[in-house]
C-alpha cells in the first residue's frame, strides 16, 4: 500500500494520528456501552420490569451498529473524493459532539418517553461519527507504511479499541469508588461524556497537522478518483464486501461478549459486585493490548491472512469453555475467562485492519474497508449483547459459547475464500 513518492507525515505523527483519533472515538463508544449496563436502564427507562429496561437499553446500543455503515458511506464518499484528512476530522467531530450531548440529555423522569428517543438518536450520531473513522484511521496508517510494515502501522489504530476501553472502564470504576450510588446516577455518570471535549480537541489538534497519505495523492495524481464509491464498491467489488463482512464478524462478537453481555451478566445473573467486575475486565483488557503489537508483527512475518485463519480456529474452540469459566463465585475463573477471551480479541482484531484494506483498491479503499468493518458490526455486534442474554437467559451459558463458535466458523470459512491480497 505504499508508494514510491516522498512520504510527506513523519513516521511518529502517523501512528500518533491514527492511535489518539480512535482511541477517543472508541473512549466514547465505550463509556455508552458501560452506560447501557449500570446507568441507562435505570435513568431512562420505564423502571417498572428491570429486565425489559436493560434489553430496551441494550437495544439503543445496538442502534449504532446500523448508523455505522451510513457513516461508512456517507465519510468513506468523502474520504475517496477529497481526501482522508478531512474526512477524519469531520468524522471525529460528529463522535464527539454527540457524546457530549449524551451527557447533557434529562432522564426518563423528567421528560417521559423523550428521554430515551434523543438517547437513541445521539447514538445514531455516535454510530455515524465512528462508521466514518475507523477506515480512515486504518488507511492513514497503512497508506504511509513502508513495506514490510504494513501490518504493524496497521495496528496502531486498533491499539484504540483497548486503550479506549481502559479509560472508559477506568472512569466508571473511578466514579464508583469516589462517589456514593445516588450521586452517582444524579450525576456521577455525566463525566465522561462531558469530559470527552477535551479529548476531541486533543484529536482535533493532532489530526489537522497530518497532510495527505502517498496512497491517496497518486489517485489524485493519476486521476482515478471515481463519482460515487459506493456504486463502484457495491458494482464491481460486492463479493469481497460480503467476504470482508464475515471477515470481521468473529472479532466483533467476541468483543462484545466480552464487554457489554459479560458486565451485564456477570453483574446481574451472576451477582458480582460492579467494582469487582470493571477491575476484571480491566485487568483482561491489558492482555487485549499486549497482543495487537504481537498479531501484528506475526502478520507481517507470515502473512495476514494465515495469521487470522489460526486465530478464527483459536476462537472457535475458545466459545466451549464459556460455561465452565463464566460462573458465579469464582472471580479468578472469571478473570481468566476475560483474559483469555480478550488475548484472542487482541490476536484477531491487529491485523484486521490491514488485511481488510488490502481488499480494495485505492480509489474506493476508504468506502470498502468502512463498510466491510461496519457491517461486521451489524451481524456480529450490534445484536450480540441482546441475543447472548436471551440465549442465556433461555437456554444457558453454553448456547453463547456455540453462538461464538459458529460465528468463528463462518470468519474462517471466509478467509479461506480470499484469494492472495491484491492491493497490499
């Protein structure tokens, strides 16, 4: 994915840009997802069945799943027309207004029924900010990677997932240990939405350093932009749309296995205390972050593709042993069922990025890569919290883990279907 030409952004500003972007893109997608758990059912929903309110809350999270691929068209047209820089910022700046206003909105109390609507459509703009972002942050590293090093510059923008998640599971754990419960929902929780200005002002500032990627200047340069990137990804690349689809869909459901059904479930059904559970996750988490670096360097030794292909099956295996680890009364079990999930996460999702982006070429790289990663989204995460709890709820822990273990079949089976990358 490199070219010839000077490369006109340091190597540091590059791999800084890409990581802070999406590690505040993440921090805010995050801190919704920890909201949805131990917050949003109780403030702004009817609290008259506690059960019906957590899935009425899960289900806006889910929300952002399906504004995703909108932003992944609406910022990939733009970042495959006039470039990846401005895009990126705009992207940024519609993540994080709507976080902010998130944390401004009145509860269910004050306002009835409206609460939980403008709930919904500032996740709706939390959803079309990050479908926008991810993409670009990839190919603004890959696209100034020297060869040889694709994956790892590749995997600096998804260190933002982990580095994210700490923060965001960091704050909440914070608050729950300064504050009592009812400062806590009258306000406590307000924080990190209203604080994540700062860090978008952060990103911004770094962001609108950054000048073009190689890649992109010689389509400028060649003139090969196309009219509508969407019409061309969707005319001419469709197969490989679905295959990178399926691609993604492990990562995504196991993530949020491990996230937002795990906190759920480990702090309802199970009767962990919320402190307890946020400082195993956070715990696992580091294990997440060791192993993107890792993945990444083992990627570029030996290839991306094979390097999934151990992971998926690795993944697959791992969905049956979510029974006899997650359980009650055990919180080391717990914690190495965490651990260990969240190390494959790390293993699968570094070189994710790459691997997807080596699927289109340049022209239509930013709509591609955007819209294969989101819609992984909507199949893989957007209902995964919400399916889990029911299959649990129904059926018990094991049907999660063969809901996981099928997932890691169908990535498999679509990487087996790719034939060698033919824009690397």
């Amino acid at each position: 994915m490199s070219t010839d030409g000077p490369q006109k952004n340091s190597p540091g500003t590059v791999l800084f840009a890409s990581l802070i972007g999406t590690t505040i893109e993440f921090f805010d997608f995050y801190i919704y997802a920890t909201a949805a758990v131990l917050v949003f059912p109780h403030l702004f929903f009817p609290s008259s069945d506690p059960t019906a309110a957590t899935l009425q809350s899960l289900a806006t999270f889910a929300i952002a799943f399906f504004a995703r691929p909108v932003g992944s068209a609406v910022f990939g047209h733009y970042g495959d027309r006039i470039g990846r820089k401005a895009t990126l910022v705009a992207a940024l700046l519609t993540m994080g207004i709507s976080t902010v206003v998130i944390g401004l909105l009145p509860t269910y109390e004050t306002i009835g029924m409206l609460a939980p609507l403008l709930l919904a459509l500032c996740r709706f703009g939390q959803g079309l900010g990050l479908g926008g972002e991810w993409g670009g942050a990839v190919l603004l590293a890959t696209e100034n990677a020297p060869p040889g090093k694709i994956a790892w510059y590749g995997c600096f923008p998804q260190l933002g997932a982990p580095l994210g998640f700490f923060l965001s599971g960091g704050i909440f754990l914070l608050l729950t240990e300064t504050l009592n419960n009812e400062q806590f929902f009258a306000w406590g929780w307000r924080i990190p939405f209203i604080a994540s200005a700062v860090l978008v002002l952060v990103g911004l500032y770094v962001r609108l350093k950054i000048t073009e990627t190689p890649a992109f200047q010689k389509v400028l340069d060649k003139d090969e932009r196309v009219e509508v990137p969407l019409a061309t990804v969707f005319g001419q690349h469709a197969g490989m749309l679905v295959i990178g689809t399926l691609i993604a869909l492990a990562t995504f459901v196991l993530f949020y296995l491990m996230t937002v059904f795990a906190l759920s479930w480990g702090t309802t059904a199970l009767g962990y205390t919320r402190e307890k559970f946020l400082i195993a996750q956070l715990f696992a988490v580091l294990f997440f972050a060791l192993m993107i670096p890792v993945s990444a360097l083992f990627a570029d030794r030996h290839g991306r593709k094979i390097t999934m292909i151990v992971v998926s099956g690795m993944i697959a295996v791992f969905g049956l042993l979510i029974e006899p680890l997650f359980v009650a009364d055990s919180i080391l079990g717990v914690t190495v069922f965490l651990s260990l999930g969240l190390a494959l996460m790390g293993m699968t999702y570094g070189p994710l990025g790459t691997l997807l982006s080596e699927l289109f070429p340049a022209a239509i790289r930013y709509t591609g890569v955007s819209l294969t990663f989101n819609l992984g989204g909507i199949f893989g995460a957007s209902l995964a919290p919400y399916a889990a709890t029911w299959l649990a709820t129904h059926h018990g822990l094991h049907y999660v883990g063969l809901y996981l273990s099928v997932s890691a079949l169908l990535t498999l089976v679509a990487l087996l279907l790719t034939g060698k990358a033919r824009y690397a």
